[in-house]
C-alpha cells in the first residue's frame, strides 16, 4: 500500500492518476517519460518519484488501481446479483462507462496495457491478467446453465466474444473527442439484444 501517495488530499490523488493514465494510454510504457507526467500533473518530477519510485512503480501501481476500481464499480452496479449473462455484460460495460467519468484515460490505458510487451512490467501485467480478467476468474459467477443457450454452443467462446467486443467498445469511447456515454450506452443495449437472440434457446 502506498500510503504517502493515499495520505493526500483525493483532489491531487486524482490529478496524478489521470495524467498517469493519459501519457501511458497514449504511449508505449518506454515512450512514456516521467517528466510528462508530472507536467500533466502539475507537479515535479522529484516529488513523483517520491510517491511511486520510478516509472515502473507508477506503471504497475495505475494497472493495480485499474483493476481495483473496476471490480469495485462492477460490485456496485449489481450486475452478479441475479441476472443473465446478458445483464451481467450490459451492467458490467456501464460500471466502466461510469469510471470514465472519473479517469477519462483509464480504458484506454487498460488496453494499451494489455497488450504491452515492455520485459520491464510484461510479466507482472500479464500474472495480473490472469488472476483478474481470465474466463476461469468469472465463470462461477456468471451461471451458465447449457440448458438456456443454444444446444451445443461453446459458453466460453461465447463469453469471450461478447467480452471482446464489450472492450472494443470502450476503446471507441477512449478514442472519441467529445464522449457521448448516452449514444454508446444505447448502441451496446442494441448489441446486448443481438446477442441474446442469437445465442439463447428459442422456446418450443
């Protein structure tokens, strides 16, 4: 835990944390100078090591709180709490729209992270994904019954899928200039119903 980093006030916690998302979301992490940071932060860059170490300890600390306040929006918005899969998926992408609000850069910055192949974090990175976002880490959860899908179907496949297509569209939210939450929101509910007439058992 990083407690002279927690002990400031949440206004200039948040200050860091976005300028730290936005130069890493919009960079490879070895592209990603520190000095940008603390700019876009409007701080010096002394006083951020001084929080994080160095580049890797900001990098991997922004990856951790990621991951921490997704699963806690996504806890929030009730999505586990009885419904279908299609639910879970329509509540889910709506917690990270939510998050957005707050750290506009943060999608984005999951993504490129994702995907980053820097020997400096890959690794770390890479165990995290699998303890937080593998298909294992959300099954029990998601309460696949076969009997109300289509006979034969490949329930992890289809989890995959709809959970790919779920971050594509948050990479379009990340890349659009004026973010419309509203328009997206409606676009995704239409991709929820597609699905959902696709994959379930159709009765009689």
């Amino acid at each position: 835990m990083n407690e002279k980093f927690f002990s400031l006030p949440e206004e200039r916690q948040r200050a860091m944390l976005n300028a730290g998302y936005r130069v890493f979301a919009h960079n490879s992490y070895k592209k990603s100078p520190m000095s940008e940071i603390a700019d876009a932060a409007g701080i010096s860059k002394a006083l951020l090591f001084h929080y994080f170490g160095n580049k890797k300890g900001l990098y991997l600390f922004l990856w951790e709180h990621c991951a921490q306040v997704t699963l806690q929006k996504i806890e929030e918005s009730g999505c586990y709490d009885g419904g279908d899969v299609f639910e879970i998926m329509r509540l889910a992408l709506r917690a990270k729209m939510e998050i957005m609000r707050s750290y506009p850069d943060i999608g984005l910055f999951a993504i490129k992270a994702y995907y980053e192949k820097d020997p400096a974090v890959v690794h770390e990175i890479q165990a995290s994904i699998v303890k937080y976002g593998s298909f294992g880490a959300h099954a029990p959860r998601l309460r696949l019954d076969p009997e109300q899908f289509v006979p034969g179907l490949d329930l992890q496949l289809m989890y995959q899928d709809m959970y790919w297509a779920s971050e594509g569209f948050i990479w379009e939210l990340s890349q659009a200039g004026d973010v419309d939450i509203d328009r997206f929101e409606r676009e995704y509910d239409a991709m929820i119903d597609f699905w959902r007439s696709v994959y379930m058992r159709k009765e009689g």
